[in-house]
C-alpha cells in the first residue's frame, strides 16, 4: 500500500460494451488524471500478502512515506537492540525523534481510534498482532477507516466490499458520498456503487438531457430504459425458469417412483 505519491500523472482508457438497450461503460473515457498531493491505495488482498505482517506494520504501510519510512526504521531498530545490536540504541534515538517530528505519535493516536471503532480495542492491545489473525472484514474497515480520516485526496480502492457483511456495505456507502475525497472504487457489487455513487436522479430534470448528451459525446444511442429496469427483467425471467425446471424435475420423479411401483 504505497501512500504520498506526488505529481502522478495517469491515462485509463475505457472499454465499452453494449448489448440490446442496455451500455455498461468500464473505465474512464481517455481520462488523463492529474494528481497532486496525498494519494492512498488499498489493494484486494489487504493484510494477507506478508503472513508475518502485523497490525502495527500494515497500518504504517498506509502513512506518508516520510513517516512510513521512520516508522520501519524504529522497528528494525527496535528488533537490532534486542538481538543485542551496540550501535542500535543510538540510531534508534534518532529514528524516535524523526518520528516524534513528523508525527508519528499523532498519527498512532488515529490508529488508536480507528481501532476502538472497528476492533473494540485500543492500538497498544492489538499492534503486535499478526494482521491475519483480524477477520477479513475487520482488516477491510480497519484500513479504510485509517484511509478517510487521513490527509489522502485521492483513495484507490480495490474492491473494498469484499468481506464486509450489509451493515458495513451501508456504512461503506455513506462513507463514500459523504467524503470531499476523489475515491476512484473498484466493486463487483452493483448495489454498492450505486449506492455511493447515486442514481441519474441526482442530476434532477437535467437527468435525461445529461444521459443523451453522455450517449451522443461517445457515439452511441442513450438506453431505453435503465439498467435496473432491465435488470429486473432478467431477473423475472430467470425466476420463471427456475420454477419451470422445478416442475418438470418433480414430474421426473414422480414418473420414476411409479416407474419402480
């Protein structure tokens, strides 16, 4: 999780996919994204990668890197002192007071919140932990606490519903449209980016006109209906197949029982 990117500039060019009345539209069109400041990134598979990672070490990997990068050294030079290291003591003294400057402790107080809220446990309790040990949802909510109470501007996050039962879903929800940050979210959970993301209702009685003009800038003809709509078809039909293939399967055993009688 690589956080204090500066000055990035990016290009994501977009696939586009169209079936019947209904556009789906991946990515961004020829997007060049311009971003200056903090940018913080939560990958899929948070906390799992490094086995032996703990608690205190995945939520460091989210600082700024000049933090981050005082942060590890304390812990190596916590591990060298212990091991008996001479010259440890004094290059730890440093990296404490590196630390303290750029701070770190303030930033240990935000984790110490972020984990009474998420873990019902204070940060102390828990910064030895191997990060696996916390439950796939709790990892997930942990960080992305961390994440929107930091000075980030940008979040990229990788299918951060994954694990998270509905409660958090919601939570998540609310978390994304009430945030100032530009989050650029990966989910395979419709209801979940509609959610945060809102509906065309959003943009009022300019809603159709938007969506025309949206279609036409991309050359393609504006859907009849909404994908909703359409999706509730697919739905419909699907239940209806189901139970015609319930039927027919309770007639083929019933025909198999007097088969057998």
């Amino acid at each position: 999780m690589n956080f204090a990117f500066n000055g990035v500039t990016f290009t994501i060019t977009l696939a586009l996919r169209q079936h019947g009345t209904s556009t789906a539209v991946i990515g961004l069109v020829q997007a060049a994204v311009a971003v200056g400041g903090l940018l913080g990134f939560m990958p899929q598979d948070v906390g799992v990668s490094d086995g032996d990672q703990t608690v205190r070490a995945l939520l460091l990997s989210l600082a700024p890197r000049s933090v981050r990068q005082a942060g590890e050294s304390m812990l190596v030079l916590e591990a060298g002192l212990e091991l008996g290291d001479p010259s440890a003591g004094m290059k730890l003294g440093e990296a404490i007071a590196d630390w303290s400057t750029l701070g770190g402790y303030e930033l240990e107080g935000q984790w110490d919140a972020s984990c009474r809220r998420i873990i019902h446990a204070s940060f102390a309790e828990v910064a030895d932990r191997p990060a696996r040990t916390l439950s796939g949802g709790e990892r997930k909510q942990l960080v992305l606490d961390v994440l929107f109470a930091s000075d980030a501007e940008v979040l990229l996050l990788d299918e951060p519903d994954n694990f998270l039962d509905v409660p958090a879903k919601l939570a998540l929800e609310r978390r994304v449209r009430a945030s100032k940050k530009t989050i650029v979210m990966i989910s395979h959970d419709r209801e979940v980016l509609a959610g945060a993301v809102g509906t065309m209702s959003a943009a009022g009685a300019l809603g159709p006109a938007l969506q025309d003009r949206f279609a036409a800038r991309l050359g393609l003809a504006a859907p009849d209906t909404t994908w909703t709509s359409a999706r509730d078809r697919v739905a419909e039909l699907v239940s209806l197949l189901a139970l015609v293939t319930g039927t027919f399967a309770r007639i083929g055993r019933e025909v198999t029982s007097l088969a057998l009688t």
